[in-house]
C-alpha cells in the first residue's frame, strides 16, 4: 500500500471511530426515551 | 358504543431505536456493494465523494426522515401517507404520494427474504462443511445455481432445499414482527446487532493477519490488498461519474428515502430526540460499511486470487461476490467452517434486522389508518407477502427480482427521497423544520445545516434523480437487455405493480373518507 493509501485508509477509520466514539458517548450520557 | 382507538405502540430505550434503525440500515450493501463502488472509482480516492455525499445527503435526509416521523407520530400517523398528509393539509393529492413509502418497502420485502434466506441456508452448509469443499469459482457458480433451481446439478436437484430455508427466514420474520415494535423489532436488534458486529470484527482481525500465505507469491499479501482497495487515484475526482457512484452509495446504504426510518421514528414522543439518535445510527451504519465492508472481502480476495484475477472479482456483481467468491476465499484458511459460517451469519443478521423493518410501514398503515389490531395485520401482511414472493422465488431466472429491485428498491427511493426533501424544507418551511428538529435534541445541529438541507440536499437529490433516470432507469424502463423470453415475466411483474399501488391508492382514500366520517360523528 502507498503511503497515500494509508493515509486515506488510516482518515477514514478515524473519521468512521470518531463519530461512533462521539455519538455512543453521547448517547450514553444522556436521557432516556420519554 | 365505538372501542377506544388502542394506543400506539412504542420503543422501550433510546438505544433499542437506534439500533433498529442502524439494523434497518445495514444490510448486504454494507459488506458487498461498498467495496466494489470504491475499488472501481478511485480506491482510497472515493472516500472524498463519499463523505462529501455523506454529510450533504445523508446525514440531512437521516435527520429529515425521523423529525418527519416523530411529527407525523403526533398526529397517529405512522406511514408516509399520513405523515404528509399532516405536513400538508390542503393538499389533497400528497397523502398519494406518500403510498411510495409503503408500496416500496413492501415490494422489497417480497424478494429480500428470499435472498435473506440464500445466507440461513449458506450458513449451515458452512457449518456442515459443505461450501468450503468445493474446490473453485465453477463449483461454488454451480452450487448456487442449484441452489437457486436455476438448474439440476450433482449439488441439487430441484428448488426444495432453498424453499425450506425461505419458510423458515419468513416465519422468523413474521414471528419477530407478530411481537410488536418493542416485544419483537427492538429486542432482535439489540440482539443481533452486538452478534452482527462481533462476528464482522471476528472477520476483519482474520483477514487482517492474513499475512502472505503463499510464500512462492510473495506479492499476493495483505498489504498489497489494502493498496487495492485504498490506494488513491485522484484522477478519479474529476469524473461526474464517480462522484455521482458515492452519492448514489450513501443514499442505498442508509436506507433513507424507503419509509421505514418514518414509521420507526413515528413510534417515538414528541420531545425525544431525533437529533443525536440519527447520527448515531448513520455512524453505526458507516462502521459496518467502512471498518467492516472495506476490511474484508476485497483485501481477503486478493490475497488468494492475486492482482489480475482480483479486477474481474471486483467487477463481479454483489451476489456472485458474496455467494461465490468469499466462501472460496474463506475456505482456503484455517478453521475455514467457522470463519464461512460467521460470514453468512452476518449477512443474515444485517438481513433479517433490515427485513423487519420493511414490513412495518404496511403492518402500522393497517393498525393506524384502519384500526386493525397487530395480530389480525401480521396475519394480513403474510398471507399477502407470502403470495406476491412466489414468482420471485420460481421466476427467479426470469427478470422478476430485477424488475421488482428496479421499481421497489431503487425508483421508488430516489423519488421518494427527493420528495420528501423538498416537503420539508420548502412545504413545511425551514425555520419549522428547524424548530421541529430541535425538539428535545440532546445536541445542536451546526447552522450550516439550515443552508444545506433547503438547497443542498434537495439539490443534490434532485442531480442524482435525473442522471440515474437517463443512466439506469431509462434502459431499464424501455427493457433494454431483457430477452424476448423473459419479457413476458417483466412485463407481468410491472403490471402487478401498478395494480398493487393502485390499490394502496384506493386503501388510502378509503381511510381517509373513514377518518372524516368519524370526525364528523365526534364534532
């Protein structure tokens, strides 16, 4: 893999983890349904 | 004396919806269909356009659909029908429209538990040893083939086995939905869902040790398979072509624009958020299609099939990828039984999670527009799906999947999607769409998002709804490529179609004459 490969591949794993870390943190402390 | 109208079902925990939605969202695309689009438009390259795509379209149609389902909830509404009709009182004719939003979830439900039932039956011959025996992609063709009764061959002889396996996924469906919203959909996600993405995460570790395994080819490794997938070729940005495969991608892939994300958020009160909980399901669904999708199949492919063979693999179609190229390719490693059976496990937990939630637009029109208790409508909706799945599982050879793909699974989405678009940042107005969306949000949507979702997404839907027309849906309208014999089975399957949204149409009216009538009664 090209160095640019890991770096589209590595930006796209962070992104996707970063908003599923950021949402279920998220999620997690908030309320509950009404 | 007339029966109190019963109460609306409801979700038991805000992480039962979101799952069931991320359920609903994840399915065969996710681990099939997205890899391909990206090793055959720029590789790592495609990323740029997806999630370009991703924050412009389908983050904005995701949070669209559940403030427009939660507000349609309000009104006891739980289908597109009603839910428009309440958006847009004086107009008579957009309560029609919103028969696409059970129409097409329905046709899909009709040939995707026949497909679902291909990876039940995949993953017990997994576990029997069958699958990873066969030597080759001619064996593994022949195999499905049989399988499918597309032909008799010294694996089958005759379509019995793939129909046991399609009664058994389809009366687990109807089980699953006879128990209702929280007794059934909600506890089958937050079951299969954790499964789902342990099995995929069971995979990608595999794969991803893969190393080299034939050392007199030392080229065909893992990494090289990654640089297959991910290495970049920015030329690819300048084509219309590729930026319209992300679009088109992230629109399929989050299941926005079918309706059932509206009947799911319709169950929710009128101060749960809808804000947070969608994010979080596109961000379930984007792992599922990113971490999980790009890790596996195509890296794996490689590996065994090396650099030439790999771009004819990438071109197959998602079936053949996934049905005969992955088994072989999970066959050649160790413990090969176990890591095929997690495979087709997880195709049939992303389908069964995503099969529910097709049924249930129909199922609640029934409960709410014509106060049909569950039961007697799960009885409904079988009897009646059970019927309309039989030429796709016979005339399977014939077009007819395709055909009911074209109009269910892809027509009806993007029209649909567009529409709704529009109906609410322009009919519902954007500062009310604003408010609405912030009701009970536990976090702020970024004010550009008012910009975006009144001209850019309906913009870029209304882009991808005219190039796919004249693209793919132009060809396939005229039956380009259809051969003289399967004609007559297309044209049989459009005609069905009509008839069966005509007569939603006519239930449609006949629901809401009732409602008026007994508006009348109560005034």
């Amino acid at each position: 893999m090209t160095v640019s490969g890991w770096f589209f591949f590595i930006l796209s794993w962070l992104v996707i983890l970063g908003m599923n870390i950021y949402c279920l943190k998220k999620v997690f402390s908030k309320k509950e349904l009404k | 004396m007339k029966q109190a109208k019963a109460k609306r079902d409801s979700w038991g925990s805000r992480l039962g919806i979101i799952m069931a939605v991320a359920g609903s969202a994840v399915g065969l695309g996710n681990f099939l269909r997205f890899p391909v689009q990206a090793a055959g438009n720029g590789g790592g390259a495609f990323m740029i356009p997806y999630l370009v795509s991703l924050f412009l379209l389908g983050i904005p149609l995701m949070w669209i659909e559940w403030t427009l389902g939660r507000f349609g909830g309000g009104f006891e509404h739980g289908t597109a029908p009603g839910i428009f009709h309440s958006v847009w009182q004086k107009n008579r004719f957009i309560k029609y429209f919103g028969v696409i939003g059970i129409f097409g979830p329905f046709v899909i439900f009709v040939y995707y538990t026949f497909i679902e039932s291909w990876t039940l039956a995949y993953s017990y011959y997994s576990l029997k040893g069958v699958l990873t025996a066969l030597p080759d992609q001619a064996a593994m063709q022949s195999f499905l083939k049989g399988f499918q009764g597309l032909e008799k061959n010294a694996f089958f002889s005759g379509l019995g086995p793939a129909y046991v396996f399609f009664l058994i996924t389809f009366f687990a469906n109807i089980a699953i939905i006879f128990r209702g919203i929280r007794g059934g959909i909600e506890l089958l996600c937050k079951i299969a869902m954790p499964v789902l993405f342990i099995f995929g995460i069971f995979l990608v570790l595999r794969v991803l040790t893969l190393g080299t395994p034939d050392p007199a080819k030392p080229s065909w490794n893992l990494m090289n398979g990654l640089g297959f997938l991910w290495n970049p070729d920015l030329s690819a940005l300048k084509s219309g072509k590729v930026w319209l495969a992300a679009a088109g991608q992230t629109f399929f892939t989050l299941s926005v624009g079918i309706g059932v994300i509206l009947t799911y958020a319709s169950y929710l009160s009128k101060g749960d958020d809808v804000v947070l909980s969608g994010l979080t399901a596109v961000s379930m669904n984007e792992f599922a299609e990113v971490i999980l999708g790009g890790s596996i199949v195509i890296p794996a492919a490689f590996v065994f099939f090396g650099p030439v063979e790999i771009a004819a693999v990438a071109k197959q179609g998602a079936f053949d990828l996934g049905f005969v190229t992955t088994p072989l390719v999970l066959g050649r490693i160790p413990m090969s039984a176990f890591f095929s059976f997690c495979w087709f496990a997880l195709l049939f937990l992303a389908g069964v999670t995503s099969s529910v939630s097709l049924a249930q637009p129909a199922v609640a029109f029934m409960e709410d527009e014509f106060d049909i208790g569950r039961k007697k409508a799960v009885g409904i909706f079988a009897a009646v799906a059970f019927v309309l799945s039989q030429p796709a599982i016979f005339w399977l050879g014939r077009g007819v999947v395709n055909e009911l793909d074209f109009w269910g699974g892809t027509f009806c989405l993007v029209l649909f999607g567009t529409v709704e678009a529009i109906l609410f940042a322009w009919v519902f107005g954007i500062d009310r769409a604003w408010e609405e969306i912030h009701r009970g949000a536990d976090m702020v949507v970024p004010r550009q998002y008012k910009f975006i979702i009144k001209y850019v997404t309906p913009l870029f839907l209304l882009i991808i709804l005219g190039a796919w027309f004249f693209q793919e849906g132009l060809p396939t309208i005229l039956l380009k490529g259809v051969s003289a014999a399967d004609r007559p089975f297309v044209i049989g399957t459009r005609i069905g179609l009509v008839a069966l949204f005509a007569a939603l149409a006519v239930f449609v009216r006949i629901a809401w004459k009732r409602r008026a009538r007994r508006q009348k009664e109560l005034a």
